[in-house]
C-alpha cells in the first residue's frame, strides 16, 4: 500500500464558496442528529473540486469543524482513498490504468506519452496544464487502453489520438469523451454489432453433453406422462 501524505506546501486557509457552502450545509442536513459525520467524502470531494482538484490541509480542517469530528479523523479519510489528491496536480489530471487488460493492449505505449510530454509522475507540466499518475484499475477494461482525466474517461487510446487529445486539451478545443475510435459502450470489434445475432446463441448447440442429457430428460418426462395414460 503506497503511504499517502499531505504536500509540505499547503496554503493558509480554506472556506468553501458561498455556493458550496449552501450545497454543504443541505447535504450535511440529510443525516440525523450525531451522523453527520457521513457527509465527509462528499464535502471532502466537494473542497477537491473547488480547489483545483486537490485537498488541503486547512479543507481537512475546516471540514472536521463543520462535521463535529476530530482533524485526524477526517485525515485518515482523506489519506484513504487515492481519489482525493494531497498534492497540486495539473488543470488536466491524468490517471492512466497499468493494469493487466490495459498493459496488454498498449498502456506502456500511452504512458511513454505522458513521461515524454509532461514528465515524471505527480510532476506539473510547466504550463500548469497537466500532470500524470499511473494507477490500479478504473474498470473499463473492456476499451483499453484508458485513461480518466479529471472526472471523465478516454478510452480505446493509441499514442497518435492520445497525442490529439492532449493537444486539444491544451488548446482548450472541444473533446470527445470515452471512446477514441468511435467504439459504443463496450460494443466488440469490429464494430458490426452481430454479437447476439448467432442462432448458436439460442439453440441450445454450444451447450455440448448438457443439452443431450436436457432432450433425454424431456423425453423420458414424456415416456412417463404417456404410461400413465
């Protein structure tokens, strides 16, 4: 397990904007009396969310007061879960899946990517654009490879549309979210969505030996129904 700590750098303060503080205080309200202390993830999302996607020492604390919990409380939450980031990370984060079905299918190719285009992992590119983090398995590994950049996936990655992904992103020019290559939901390739159109499918032929035993039992069924008779 890989130890999580929080940047020496933290900023002096922190205060959820007005806006935020409202949509606090109404999710704090949805938990009785004494079980406040349930609404930690959202809010702490919520301050990852305000402060350029990454949680601070002072979010920590103010949202320990505003939940009644002790600070390391809140902090064990925090350090917990990899989704909340204790670090500044770029405009555009990039987590990049290195597990097994995405190691297969081109992940090391997209993440030579990242290491020629922005740098070393957890580093933020110059421009303040990007910053990268190989991670475990984000669960679409049926389009891999795949990255999840901030709160959306790209998936079905080559270095050539990954290249463009991130050059429209720097430019700030609109982007095509999940499939890179045209692919819907998890459809096979090719892409002629013929899956379910094999008669095979339907009767009963790719059942081997069970379905010899599953005609005997009807028959012998019926051989008993006709004695009675």
């Amino acid at each position: 397990m890989t130890v999580r700590r929080l940047a020496e750098k933290q900023p002096p303060s922190f205060e959820f904007t007005p806006e935020n503080q409202t949509w606090a205080e109404k999710e704090i309200a949805k938990y009785p009396p004494g079980r406040q202390a349930s609404a930690v993830i959202p809010l702490l999302w919520r301050a990852q969310a305000q402060n350029d996607y990454w949680v601070t020492k002072p979010a920590i604390e103010t949202i320990a007061g505003m939940l009644d919990m002790p600070f390391i409380r809140v902090l064990e939450i925090a350090t917990f879960y990899s989704m909340f980031n204790l670090e500044p990370v770029g405009k555009h984060f990039i987590q990049l899946c290195g597990t097994t079905p995405c190691a297969l299918r081109g992940a090391e190719d997209i993440k030579k990517v990242c290491a020629t285009r922005i740098g070393e992992q957890r580093h933020v590119s110059v421009d303040g654009k990007f910053s990268w983090l190989e991670v475990e398995c984000l669960g679409a590994c049926s389009n891999a490879p795949m990255v999840q950049i901030n709160d959306d996936y790209y998936e079905d990655l080559t270095p050539e549309n990954f290249n463009k992904l991130l050059d429209d992103l720097a430019a700030g020019r609109p982007v095509q979210k999940g499939s890179q290559v045209g692919r819907i939901s998890s459809e096979p390739e090719p892409r002629k969505g013929t899956t379910l159109e094999d008669a095979s499918l339907y009767d009963g032929s790719v059942v081997g030996s069970w379905r010899k035993r599953f005609d005997e039992s009807i028959a012998a069924a019926a051989s008993a129904a006709a004695e009675k008779k």
